[in-house]
C-alpha cells in the first residue's frame, strides 16, 4: 500500500511540475486530472485492502448510537460536499439534503466493493481538488512550498481515519434509549 501511495505522489509531483503547457486553462485541467486520479486510485487500493462489511457495520453501529440532532448538524456538512455530484449519481443513490438516519443505514446496507468503486469513479476531478484545496487553505500556516506530496499523504490519512474512527463502547451501566 505504501508504494502505491509513494509512486502516485511521485506522479503528482512530475505532473505538477510540468510546466510547458502552452494553455493555462489547459495546465488546470491536467492538474485537476492528476489530482483526482490520485485520490480516485487511493480511494480504490483502500476499499481493495478493507473489510467492507466490517467497516459498513461500524458505521451502522455510529449512526444508530447517533441522536438525530448531531445526525442533521454531520450529514448537513457531508451534503455540503456530495451536494455538487453529478445529478445522475445523487438520483441513483437518492442522494439528497433531507436523507434521514433510516435511509442512510439502507443505502450502506446496499454498498459493496463494485458499487462503491463505481461510486469513486464518478467522482468529477473538480470536485475532489475543490475539497483538497479547501484542506490545503486551512492547513496553509504548516505548508510550505514543495511540500505538496507530504500535504497529500497528510490529507489522504486524514480521509482514512475519519473512515476507521472506532465505534464508541456503551457503558454497561448507562441504559440504552430502548432499554429506558
């Protein structure tokens, strides 16, 4: 995994340095592709190397333990950025800005290594360096120039510890809402 992470960046690096482009219009988009290509192949080894039915059950597990206030204040900032998929995926998966808890927990009860692969590659480059850029502008005091590559790793380790978070332990003394 890590060579496929060190030779990506190594790829990002010799793009981003290409700079005899004619077009900078042109240069962007070349970047842009590079950028989401990236991600895209690091989002694929990701999903290749993990226990999706494991992870898909911790993830049910956080959203059940999940009062519905702090599900609305997490999904209005996830819809902030799924909000700009194309149409035809956000209809698909019935992605939408009043997605309950229930329809949630069925969309990743329906997930699997196929469907999500589809899901990364219908991802817009755009849409991927718009929320890179955006962690780069907030990170911008710890980066200096030429630490492209390590922001990249920073930010992709990020994405996948906030995937691997452990699902909380219930104390055994506390009674559960049900239980109440």
């Amino acid at each position: 995994m890590k060579f496929i992470v060190a030779t990506l960046i190594l790829m990002l690096i010799i793009g981003l340095s290409f700079q005899s482009s004619a077009f900078a219009q042109e240069k962007v988009r070349i970047e842009d592709m590079i950028i989401g290509s990236i991600f895209k192949s690091l989002a694929k080894a990701y999903v290749t190397v993990t226990d999706i039915n494991k992870l898909k059950k911790n993830n049910i597990v956080k959203l059940n333990n999940m009062d519905e206030g702090k599900f609305q204040k997490r999904y209005a900032k996830v819809y902030e950025v799924i909000k700009d998929l194309p149409l035809n995926l956000k209809v698909s998966y019935g992605v939408n800005e009043q997605m309950t808890k229930e329809q949630l927990v069925k969309k990743i009860e329906s997930f699997d290594k196929e469907k999500i692969n589809v899901i990364i590659d219908s991802i817009p480059d755009t849409i991927i360096v718009k929320q890179f850029k955006k962690y780069l502008s907030e990170k911008k005091q710890e980066i200096q120039k030429g630490e492209l590559a390590g922001q990249i790793n920073k930010f992709w380790n990020k994405v996948v510890d906030k995937i691997n978070e452990p699902v909380p332990k219930r104390s055994k003394a506390a009674p559960s809402e049900a239980e109440r």
